[in-house]
C-alpha cells in the first residue's frame, strides 16, 4: 500500500514513518505537515492509504477527508483526542487512532485498511465473486452472496438478511442494488431487494422468504415474473 502521512507534528510524523517501516507492505510515498499541501499532494500522486492528524490550522483533517470525497483514498485518522471518534467514523474512515499508537494498535488498523482494500478491488468484478465485504460495528467481515435473503432500507441503513441474523449496513438501497449480482437478486419494492433463488410462495402482491412476507409494488411486478421465469 502506497501510504501519505499528513501531521502537523515533525516528531509524529516520523513516529508514523518508524510504524510504518515495521510493516513489509506499506511504502510512505509522501509527507506533508498540512492539509492543504495533502491535497495539492494527491492530484499528482495517487495513493492507497492517508494516515491522517485531525486538528491543523487552516484546514483539519476532517475537512480534507470531506474535500476527498468518495474516491478518496482510505483513511486512518492518528489524533491525539478522542473527542472526533463519532464524526470520524461517519465518514467510513478504516479506523481510529489515538496516540501516542502503540505498534500492536497500528497493525491492528493496517489489517482492517488492508482487508478495506482488497475489497474495493473486488466491486467491481462483484458478478463474478460469491462474497462482498461489509463493515460490522466497525468490523470488516466477509459476507457470501449465498447467505442473503433479502436486504431492506431502513432510513440510512441497509439491513441484509441471513438465515441467522441481519447486518445493519450504512448506505443506501440504491448502492446495495448496485453491488448485488443482478441475475441473482431483484428490486422488489422501494424498500425490499430479494434473493430470487430464496423466495418460497408469491400470492396477492405479496412474496414469502423464509417465512416472512415481503411486499411486492406494482412497478416491479412484471420484472419480477419474467426473472422468476414462471410457467
């Protein structure tokens, strides 16, 4: 992973660059002391991982993540206060760390970016997979496409449905749509996505998956025959 470290702090950033020698797959391309300079940094120079300070002057690093936006490389904010933990993790950064930073936590946190990554390679070839990565209470887990049942919005989060349990997912219906392997799950309602080989019964607009009644809108009725190929 090709790494930025952006700090205020000469004596942090070089703490950052000696935890970041002990990792074999991380190459520091760059420092700044800024976030300015950090983003002026990354028009030319494209890279896998920030590890980010919050508080500077003239821009924080909370800012610098907004200006990134949704392309923006991932994200390790190194901050020495706790108080930004919340705000932080709206913004789907790969982690959270307080310093000073132990070299256990720091691994710790290289691992999830790590894992973070590979799973932005695998997006786009997701038809062709069996598995999507999704963050778990700040834990990123593989989840097989096989084990979904349904997804569900509810307000900004998705819910997907196992046999087992639910994952509570923050993103939108529409992004979940998009992942999911189109000949293998279909819109259903504005608020459903269902796994066609799952669904048991259909009867009266309403589809039955595992036991529980799905709603199915008129608007999707007609796709959904042709998908279900019915005799």
């Amino acid at each position: 992973m090709n790494c930025l470290i952006v700090d205020d702090n000469k004596i942090a950033r070089t703490t950052m660059k000696q935890l970041a020698s002990q990792v074999k797959d991380i190459m520091v391309s760059g420092e700044t002391s800024n976030a300015i300079d950090a983003f002026n940094f990354l028009q030319d120079h494209p890279v896998d991982l920030i590890l980010l300070d919050i508080e500077m002057q003239g821009m924080s690093g909370l800012e610098l993540t907004k200006n990134l936006g949704n392309k923006r490389p991932l994200i390790i904010f190194t901050t020495a206060k706790k108080d930004y933990a919340a705000e932080a993790f709206e913004l789907n950064v790969a982690d959270y760390l307080v310093k000073p930073v132990t070299p256990t936590r720091f691994i710790q946190a290289i691992d999830r970016a790590r894992e973070l990554l590979a799973s932005n390679s695998e997006e786009v070839q997701m038809d062709s997979n069996d598995f999507l990565f999704i963050r778990d209470s700040n834990i990123v887990r593989r989840l097989k496409i096989e084990d979904i049942l349904y997804a569900e919005a509810m307000g900004d989060y998705v819910k997907l449905h196992t046999l087992q349990k639910f994952y509570a997912i923050h993103t939108t219906l529409k992004s979940m749509e998009e992942r999911l392997p189109a000949s293998k799950f279909l819109k259903v309602h504005r608020s459903f996505i269902v796994a066609l080989n799952k669904i048991d019964t259909v009867r009266d607009g309403v589809l039955i998956v595992n036991s529980k009644p799905l709603p199915v809108a008129d608007g999707y009725r007609h796709a959904l025959n042709k998908k279900m190929n019915i005799l």
